[in-house]
C-alpha cells in the first residue's frame, strides 16, 4: 500500500492511497479523511460511494465534508466507482466500465473478471482499512447517484453492517431506469430476473423489519435525471409499505450537481453521527 | 452577457457568466455566488482572485465559501486569472501566459494586446457587477498565491476602495523571487524600478498610514513554495514598520492545496464580514 498524497484539512489529515486489489485483480486508488483525534475512542467510518464517471477525487474536493467530520470525529473513505487500468475492460459512454461499476459483481464477459465492486467494498476495503488505521468497529455508508444506489444496496444487503445509510439522488429502482437497463444487462445479462439482488426497491421489499435502519435521503426537485433516473418515491412507496425508518427530503431548486451535496452534506453527517457515536 | 450555468447552493444561487471585456479584448468568464436575501440593504462583494493555472471554478468548487457566504449575506464573485482565447497570448509553462496574468497591466508585447487584469478587476468587472446584480457599495478582496499578490496589490494601490484584504499563501515580494521575476520580466519588461508599482511589499513602504485597511494572512508551514516563493514574513516585517494592521498566521502543517484554503477560508470570510457588514 502506498500513500501518494497527504494534506492537512481542518486539522486532520487527508490522504489519497494505492493499493494491490485481489478481488478486482487491479490497482486501486482511495482516499481517506482522518479527523483530528478527539478522544481514545478510534472513530467511526462513513463510506461515501461516488457517482458516473466519478474517481475519490470528487466527493474529496468538492463536497466539503472534511470540516464536520473533523468536527464530529468521523474517518471518511471514499473509494474509486470501477475497477481501473490497461487490463480492465470499458465502453464508450460514460455509463458503462470505468467509472461507472455500479458498486454490483458482474457475471458477464468481458467484465465478470474485474467488475467486482461490491465484493471490494464488503470484504476487501473495509478489512484494509481496519488493518492500517486506528479505526473503530461502527461504519455507516452514503453516496451520490449512481453511489447512492450503491450505498442502498450494500446496506440492504448486509443487515447489521452499517449503523444508517443516506444518499444523494440516488438510483432506487435500476430495474425499471435507462441507467440501470444499460448497466444491469452488460454485467449481469439478460436474465432480468437476476437484477433484482442489486435493485434497492426489490431489495427492501424482501427485506424483514427487524433488518431496518435509518435511512436518509435527499433529492433536488431540479434535478435533470429526477424523472427518468431516480424517482426516489418508489423507494419511498416500498418504505412506507415496510415500515422502514426513510426520510426522504425533497430540496426545491436543487439540482445533480455538488453544489447540492455541498450543501446538504453537513446534515447527513450529522444524521450518521446521531448512530455512529452512540 | 451570458449565463452559463446555474446551481442552486446552501439557499443562494452559484452562477456563471460570460461577456465580452473591452479592457481585456476577449471574451472572459467569472463566476459568482448570491446569497439568499437576509434584509433590503443590498449584500457586499468580496471578490476572489485564484493562483496561477486556475480559472473562475477551482475557488467556486473545491474552497467551501458558499455555506459561510450565505450565513453571512456576502456575494462572492471569482474572475478568471488571465484573458483568454485563441487570439490570445501564450507561453509554455504554467506560470507565465493564460492562467497567470499576475493581475497588472503588462507593456511589453506581446501581451500588452490582452494581459491588463488589472484594469479589468479595478473598473470594468466592478462595474459590470454593480449593473448586472442587486449589491451594495461596500468590497473586500481576498485572494492564493498569485490571486493573494492581486488581491494584495489591488488594495494596496487603491486607498478606500476596499474595506478589508486578506490572502492565503500570497506571493508578497514578486521583486524578489522567481516567479514575480519570470513574470515582471515579460510583462513589464526589464527595468526592475518599474516593477515596484506591482509589489505588495514595495507598495506598502510607500504607503501611508491613513491609507491602511485590515489585512489577514494564512500561511502553512508545509507549503512547498513558502521559502522559495512567498515568504510572507517579508511583508509583516513592512507592516511592522509602517504600523498596518496586519495578521500573520502560520498554520502548522498545512500546504499550499485547497485543503488549506478550506480549511481557514471561513475565518477569512468573517474577517472581512466585521468591516463589510458595518
């Protein structure tokens, strides 16, 4: 593992890493928030999982988030959207290989030999980050479109995992949207019965209530793939018909960009911070 | 004039423009943040000027101002840090042409044709800004590296226009050191007596006391550039002399990366909020 940046942010540390992945069978780049420490406690974890065509650059540099984090004592990990390099397949457009890994394991070729990103994020990343820093055992997850899908189904997936989990705009329903269509049939093929493992309504429609955890959404009414992407009240419906705790904001004026998550991000740290520092 | 893009962010609005600068002979861009409205009295500017190789968007996305922006009621507009376009003057290297304009007017070609940031930022986007959107009479400056010599040297030569100036990591001393002499060389040619006019450190000297405003500087002790470049201790030293009301703060560990300007820029904005705000 080898660190390639390190600078000081609000009196902590951030810091962009290398490192030799087994399940992608590639070298991947993360970055990684350490707050100032503020007790003997190690802090929590929040993943933040980014959108299309997105590296851990963005959510970095963009999204402000370091600040309350510090604040609160709370590590950030934001991992890269697709397995990277020369070997690893890819398409034209930016919805589909790199930068768009849709956090899922494909079974399909040419991509069942990389594309296993929610096997990295289960298994690989968190074991790494538990190894090489002073972390505790809590962790939450967010993300951001294409992320916030993935935030939804590693916390739908893994029952007791994750104290709460939020999202920005995020793809409820890939099932049943273009983006999802897209992606869904290249790595999992035809078969859309097999979609339903990584789509968050279904996923929450089989879900039992006792496997429920706070659930914080936020979408922008002027939001450009609101209607054909994202429709979070699906999710909403299948929420209330599950009696699963989700908040879901609507935030008029709003649209897909960072200046959303900027502005609204304070508040899911604070949400996660409410079950992450208990 | 035309808006190019439009976010809404932390209740405000995040803009940008492009029009047509007489001063500068091409076509420019900025952008500008409007905070809500708090009350009647029209919001204050404080204007922002980037270092070298950026453009209106690296303050606008990576610094975080917006939220304290709008707490605050402050309007934010950041120019670009040079003319731009084909027809346009350049030079290899990131430190001498586009993107470092160095904020004065240069005489020599062949960048006197475009390369007077200068009066572009002290008349003609003043100007346009009062037009176009609903501010008050009252502006502070505040500028990185490059941008802090521009924000340094704007206040400095114009007594009463600003009610404050502050600076992360600012070149203090170009006279001296090796990116001022690269830059003033071309620029204003090869009579170093010239060069003065442009120096915060020189027009400081020259200064007087009637004329001073308060002034705020950060500085990371880990910034690459601190001994080679900017040495701000240069200037607190012609504070001192001269009794301007200058705060020097070196902040442990921090670098010369957004990360820093980040992490101390909320300082910066209530800084000058004391004096724009009055």
């Amino acid at each position: 593992m080898e660190m390639l940046e390190e600078h000081r942010c609000f009196e902590g540390w951030q810091q962009r890493w290398r490192h030799d992945s087994a399940v992608l069978n590639c070298s991947m780049t993360f970055s990684i928030f350490l707050p100032p420490p503020r007790s003997v406690t190690p802090p929590p974890v929040l993943f933040w999982l980014s959108g299309l065509t997105c590296n851990d650059e963005n959510f970095t540099t963009k999204a402000g988030a370091q600040r309350v984090a510090a604040e609160l004592g709370i590590v950030l990990v934001m991992p890269d959207t697709s397995p990277r390099g020369e070997a690893v397949a890819d398409a034209d457009g930016y919805d589909l290989g790199k930068g768009a890994g849709f956090y899922l394991n494909a079974t399909q070729q040419p991509w069942a030999a990389h594309y296993r990103m929610y096997d990295y994020l289960r298994d690989e990343l968190p074991a790494l980050i538990q190894a090489k820093f002073n972390v505790g055992p809590h962790c939450a997850i967010s993300g951001h479109s294409m992320g916030g899908h993935g935030a939804l189904i590693m916390a739908l997936k893994n029952p007791g995992r994750y104290t709460s989990v939020s999202a920005f705009a995020p793809i409820v329903n890939p099932l049943q949207v273009p983006w999802g269509q897209k992606a869904f049939t290249a790595y999992l093929g035809d078969d859309a019965a097999l979609w339903r493992e990584w789509d968050s309504c279904a996923l929450m429609l089989e879900s039992t209530e006792a496997d429920a955890i706070p659930m914080l959404i936020d979408q922008g009414d002027n939001d450009q793939f609101l209607a054909d992407q994202l429709q979070p009240a699906r999710l909403a419906e299948v929420a209330r018909q599950k009696s699963w705790p989700l908040t879901l904001r609507i935030q008029s004026g709003y649209d897909h960009s960072y200046f959303f998550i900027a502005s609204f991000i304070e508040d899911h740290l604070r949400f996660h911070a409410q079950y992450l520092l208990k």
